[in-house]
C-alpha cells in the first residue's frame, strides 16, 4: 500500500486559510494611506513647472515669501493679511531651499499628499479597507485637487488641514480623550488662519454631529473646541474685514458649473447605509461638509459676491469619500461583473483631458511670465512704461529684467518701500506731464473688455493716450495685454493733458 505525501501539501498550498490570504490591519492600513500619497505626489510633480510660467497669485507668493518677515507683516497691514501666515511659511521654506518655481510648487503638493492619506485614513475608518483606499485614489485623480497641488498658494495646506482635523474629530468622538478634542481645535485654527473661510468646514462638522446623534459631552467638547476656534480667528477676521477691497474683482460665483458637478457626483453617491463603523457614519461626515461650505459662500454672495471655488477646496474630502465608499460598495453587489472594471476604465479616460489641459500655462487667468516676455519682447531702453491699472504692476515685478530698461512712468515709490503688491502712484497731473516726455509708451492692461478704470490717475492715463498718442502693436497673452503707443505729432485733441475726461482704450 502507498501512500501519496504530496497529496495534504498540495492542498494546503493551494488554498491557505482564509486568515492567511487576509492583509492585517496594519498592512491594509499601510496601503490606504501610502498609496493615495504616492499618486498625489506623482501626479503634483507631473508638468509641474507648466512649461516654467506662473501666474498672478502665485506671483505675490513669490514675491512676497522673498521679503522679510518684518516687511511681510508691514505688507500684510495694508493688503493680503488673509494670507500672512502662508507668505511667512514660505519665507522659512525659500530660506531653506531657495525661491525658485519648484520650491514655490512642492509645499502644496506634498500638503495634498498629505491630505489624500487622511482622506484615506478617514474612509478607511468610517466603511473599511477598500472603501478607504477608493477614496484616497479618487481624491488624489479629481481635477480640482490635481490643479491646486501644482500652487504656490495657501489652499493644499488648508485642504491638508482640513482633513486631518476631520480625521481628529472622528477619532475624538470615538475615543472620548481631551487631548484629542486639543489636537482637533489646534488643526482647525491653523487651517482658518491661513484661510479665513475654513471656518465654514466647522460648521459642516458640528451638523454631522448634530444628525449623528453624539451624546451630550462630545457636543461640548466639540463647542469648547469650536469656540476657541473662533476666539483665535477673530482677531484676523476683524483686521482683514477692512481689506475687503481684495475681493472686489469677484463679480458672481467664480467656476460655480465645475464645483456644482463634483458636488452633484458626490451627492449622486450618498447612501444612508454607508460606513457603519463607529457612532458618525461616512455619509453624515461627508455630505456636509460636501453641501455646507459652498452653500454658506453662495448665500453670502447675495449680499457680497465672495463664491470662489477654491475657497472651498476641502469640500473635495466629502466627494472623495462618498465615491469612494459607492465605489467599494458598487463592487460587493457587482462582484462577478465586469462592469466596475470598465467604469473605472472609462472614468480613466474621461480624466486625462482635464488632466492634460491643467498642466499648460493657458489653464490659469493670466500667465505673467508670457506678459513679461510681451513687455520685454516690444520695449526698447528709454521707453516709458505704463500699468492701466496700476495693479497689473505686480504682475511683472516677479522678475524685474523683463522691465529695467524701461521707465514706469507712474511709479512715486516701488512694492517692497511702500510695503504695498503694486508700490504707490504718483499724482495724476504728474504722470500726464511726465507721458508727454515720450515718443514711445509701452502700456500694460488687462484684456479686451475689461471693466472701465475709474480714479483720476486712471483717468489722466487713458486721456493722455487719447489725445497725444496712437496705438502701433498689441500683443494679447492670456488675461491681458501689452500696447505700444507712439507719439502723435498731428493737432492735439481738446482739452489739457491728463484732464481726464474719461474713456480711452485702457
């Protein structure tokens, strides 16, 4: 008689127990939050210099972040104190590794990396394993956190803050820890001091709260937490309330159909039943903080338009984990279909249009280095050099050889003397004389049908162009303009130069 001894081994090799084929909790988790980072980051450095251009906002970061932090707090008493704190952060980091375009770019992509972790982190927590990994991934392929992660601006960190403080709230409702109530309300603070409307993600966590049906200590602990919050922003919110002016280019709600889509997604993935781990439910989380924020904006807006949708950036964390639950969801109930495999195919594909488009220089409203070719390109030394407005100034301060050989005929002191973005005017009667010096004007503005400019040096501007001189080239570039006007010898108009009777082509 013989006996097989392959037999049991074979067996065994083929089909382990169900244990060993399970990941454990710390691998599984190792994996939800490792893998969301590594798409961010290899996402956020993908044409990340934009074929080394930049744009307006990132421009003051730029060259803010480069002054002294004595001369950003002065700056910051005038205009932009809303993002002081984001320009000294940035002042610490050019120290460390110099000022240039990828030093600019890298904080917010690492920061969104940071955030696509917790975002995994949280679904992990609230629907599980795959649920959480689906979120990360989803969160690090959405357009808008892909656009946001290649900024020099303060919104990835808000975005990361966001999150974790989201992720602290969860962990502190669940384990009751006063510290952990300290840790929420510190990640809150710092994420509303480097953007006031984070606040607005405080509200949607104390609704989720409220339809969670939390005890009555949690509550609590959640207000103490929310009121010091609030305590600590208050200072700034009534400072930068006389700044007001910043926001005046906001005419309505800026790119409202694109935050309006995600949100419908999102809200299109909601079910009740999602993530049942713990007393908050994925759901309750998410949808409001989806919903709330860019609503409390929208109804804002009707008194004073103030709808940006990067203001509400973090909202992307509810989309994320709402598609991702639906997601691990879907494929419980489609487990032998094929059909999850091909919608994640095409979802795919329909990405990588956006995807592209967002790393070229056209994908923001203006590019200041094309400007400042533009300016360089049709300038010769000894021109003068005028700004219609004069807050397109900062737009080519960024780097200064574009405009040394010209003279900016406007200019009484420059940005960093007069602690200003755009330095201080001269009077209007003496930038009219001071045109009339010149045969040649090299004239920056904004594009074909922008706002009429209004205030008189504005106007002795525009009036001087009309009467003494006339338009020979235009260069468009994406979100203004650059004119070169030469001296107009013939009969001179009506009227004084820099009277200012209005109109012009400015």
């Amino acid at each position: 008689m013989s006996v097989d001894v392959r037999g049991p081994a074979v067996a065994e090799t083929a089909s382990p127990p169900a244990s060993a084929r399970r990941p454990s909790p710390g691998r599984a988790t190792a994996v939800v939050v490792i893998a969301p980072a590594v798409l961010t980051v290899a996402l956020g450095l993908w044409g990340i210099r934009r074929q080394n251009t930049m744009w307006g906002d990132e421009s003051v970061t730029y060259q803010l972040a480069r002054r002294d932090l004595a001369q950003i707090w002065l700056t910051a008493q005038h205009v932009d104190l809303v993002h002081a704190l984001h320009y000294a952060v940035m002042h610490g980091i050019f120290g460390l590794f110099g000022g240039g375009l990828l030093t600019l770019r890298l904080p917010s992509v690492l920061a969104m990396a940071v955030a696509a972790a917790g975002v995994g982190l949280l679904g992990l927590r609230l629907a599980g394993a795959r649920a959480g990994l689906s979120a990360g991934l989803v969160f690090a392929l959405l357009p808008q956190v892909q656009k946001y992660a290649q900024e020099g601006r303060s919104y990835a960190m808000v975005c990361a803050l966001v999150t974790w403080a989201t992720y602290a709230l969860v962990v502190s409702v669940a384990r009751r820890a006063r510290w952990r109530w300290a840790v929420y309300g510190f990640t809150m603070l710092l994420a509303c001091l480097l953007h006031e409307f984070a606040v607005l993600a405080l509200v949607a966590h104390g609704v989720t709260l409220v339809v969670s049906r939390v005890p009555r200590p949690v509550l609590a602990a959640w207000s103490t937490a929310g009121a010091c919050v609030v305590a600590g922003l208050l200072p700034l919110a009534i400072r930068s309330a006389g700044q007001s002016g910043q926001v005046s280019w906001i005419g309505g709600p800026v790119r409202l159909p694109g935050f309006l889509a995600a949100v419908v997604v999102g809200l299109a993935c909601a079910r009740p039943h999602l993530g049942a781990r713990g007393p908050v439910r994925l759901a309750a989380l998410a949808v409001p903080i989806v919903v709330l924020p860019g609503l409390l904006l929208l109804v804002a807006s009707l008194v004073k338009p103030l709808f940006v949708d990067r203001y509400v950036l973090y909202s992307s964390i509810g989309i994320a984990l709402l598609v991702g639950a639906w997601t691990d969801h879907f494929h419980r109930l489609r487990r032998s279909s094929r059909i999850p495999s091909v919608a994640v195919v095409a979802v795919l594909a329909a990405l990588v249009p956006p995807s592209l488009a967002l790393r070229t220089p056209q994908s923001r409203s203006n590019d200041v280095t094309a400007l400042g070719a533009a300016v360089r390109e049709t300038g010769r030394p000894g021109d003068g050099l005028l700004y219609l407005s004069g807050r397109y100034r900062f737009l080519t301060a960024a780097d200064p050889e574009d405009t040394r050989s010209l003279t900016d005929l406007a200019l009484a002191r420059d940005a960093v003397s007069s602690h200003t973005l755009a330095g201080v005017e001269l009077p209007a009667e003496v930038i009219a004389a001071r045109m009339l010096r010149f045969d040649r004007i090299v004239v920056v503005r904004g594009p074909a049908g922008a706002d009429a400019l209004t205030g008189p040096q504005e106007e002795a501007k525009t009036g001087t162009l009309r009467r003494y001189f006339r338009e020979r080239t235009t260069i468009q570039v994406t979100g203004s303009r650059v004119t070169v006007y030469v001296r107009d010898r013939g009969p001179s108009r009506r009227g004084g130069p820099g009277s200012g009777d209005g109109g012009g082509r400015g």
